[in-house]
C-alpha cells in the first residue's frame, strides 16, 4: 500500500500511458488504477497517438516511453509538453537521450528497474505539484553534462530546480556513507549537476551552509571533488558497482 498522501484535490489525476509494448501499459495502467486519486484516462502506442490522446483528454500527466514506432518520444516531447507536462518512463538511460528529453522539455525521468510501485505513484503527484524526478541513472546523466558543459547542466538544473532525485534511494544507502537526510539530500542535488546557488535556493539555506555541508560530505565519501562524490554516491566509482543495485 502506498503510504504517501495523496493530493487535496477531489478530481483524479488524468493520466496518459504512452509505451508501444502492450504488457508495460497493461501494468502502468493497472497499479495507477488502484489509487482513486489517479485515473487512467487513455494509452498510446506512439508518439502522434500520445498526441492526440493529449488533445482530446486534457490530461494532468503524460507517461512517455522513448523508444516507439512512427513518432518516437523523444520528436513528440515538444508538442506534448504543450498540454501537460511530462514524464519520461523508459527503459533507455543512455546519457544523450536523458539529457534530450530534459531539454526538450520532460519534467522527469525514470528509468525501469531504478524504482518502485509506490515510488512511480509518487512520483506522478510531484509531476503535478511542479516537483521533478529523476532516477539515479538519469541523474547520473545530468551530472555528467555538468563535468562536460557546465552552462548546458546549469540550465537544465535551474529549470528542474525543485527536482527530487531521490527515487530509488535507501535509507541503508544513506547510512552506508553515514550521510544525515540533509547531506544525502544535497548530495542528490549534486549529483542532478546542480551549482551551490542552486542548491542553496532549493533547500533554503545559505550557500555559506552548503559548502558546510558539501566539506562534510567529501569526507564522508572520501572524495576531493564534485565529480568523484556523485561517482560514488551514484554507484559509477570503480570498486563501486555493487551500489548500483542496492539502490533499485
């Protein structure tokens, strides 16, 4: 059972699946449908039916696969976010790809096996609520746009300044690095490729208190710099591949 709150509003939220394999709409369809929050309110199997499903139902959320026959997610973002916005719910987490469709537009992006049931569900009420997420590999993409463009990452980070990364995260995970919530919570912003301003404006704080809190967690990690740290936290570090999966 999904222990987070569902939102105030009365009226579900409409949802429209898009992915060209039967099986993965059956079931996206099927565990959204148990939440009365949520209704299901059409599937497409491409990128021109995801459009015109949008048009005619006016949907809150779209889930977007990448990969689908004719118009493809990734060519029908930019109408699509038109109409709502829009999650990427996908199976391919090649760095380019992810780091496209966040430029285009998407206002998250989950890639299967990275999350749970209650984890997807929650994560289409924060699409609604204007929050974004990502999974870690995602995340780990738009780290790596950081190391090779900063402007480009910065850009990204700024317009997924309320991003929620921590889908997939385990407290175990946390507490392997002996990390508090708020340093796991600004080391999760700093692997998304987000700057100490950024952060700083996301949580609230000073950016004095960052860099407190950014020192702190270098030396738990053990690491010298931003790169190193989202490695590590990220599961990509040599001698870290076993992180990756306790994470999922």
């Amino acid at each position: 059972m999904n222990k987070s709150q569902p939102p105030s509003p009365t009226a579900p939220l409409r949802i429209v699946v898009a992915d060209d394999n039967p099986v993965v709409r059956a079931g996206l369809t099927a565990l959204l449908s148990t939440h009365a929050d949520i209704r299901v309110v059409a599937e497409a199997t491409n990128g021109h039916e995801a459009q015109e499903a949008a048009r005619h139902h006016r949907p809150d959320v779209i889930l977007l696969d990448v990969r689908m026959p004719g118009m493809d997610g990734i060519e029908a973002l930019p109408h699509l976010v038109r109409t709502a916005p829009v999650m990427m719910l996908t199976y391919s987490g090649e760095s380019e790809t992810v780091r496209e469709a966040l430029r285009r537009g998407a206002a998250g992006y989950l890639i299967h096996g990275e999350f749970t049931a209650d984890e997807l569900v929650e994560a289409v009420r924060d699409i609604k609520r204007g929050r974004s997420r990502l999974t870690p590999t995602a995340a780990a993409a738009l780290a790596q746009a950081n190391a090779e463009s900063p402007t480009v990452a910065g850009n990204l980070a700024e317009r997924l300044s309320q991003v929620q990364p921590g889908v997939g995260q385990s407290s175990s995970y946390r507490s392997r690095f002996q990390l508090s919530r708020r340093e796991a919570e600004i080391m999760d912003l700093i692997a998304s490729g987000m700057n100490n301003q950024q952060i700083a404006a996301t949580c609230f704080i000073s950016e004095k208190t960052v860099k407190n809190h950014i020192n702190r967690i270098f030396a738990k990690l053990h690491s010298t710099s931003r790169a190193e740290a989202a490695a590590k936290w990220l599961g990509t570090a040599p001698g870290y591949p076993q992180d990756r999966g306790d994470r999922r």
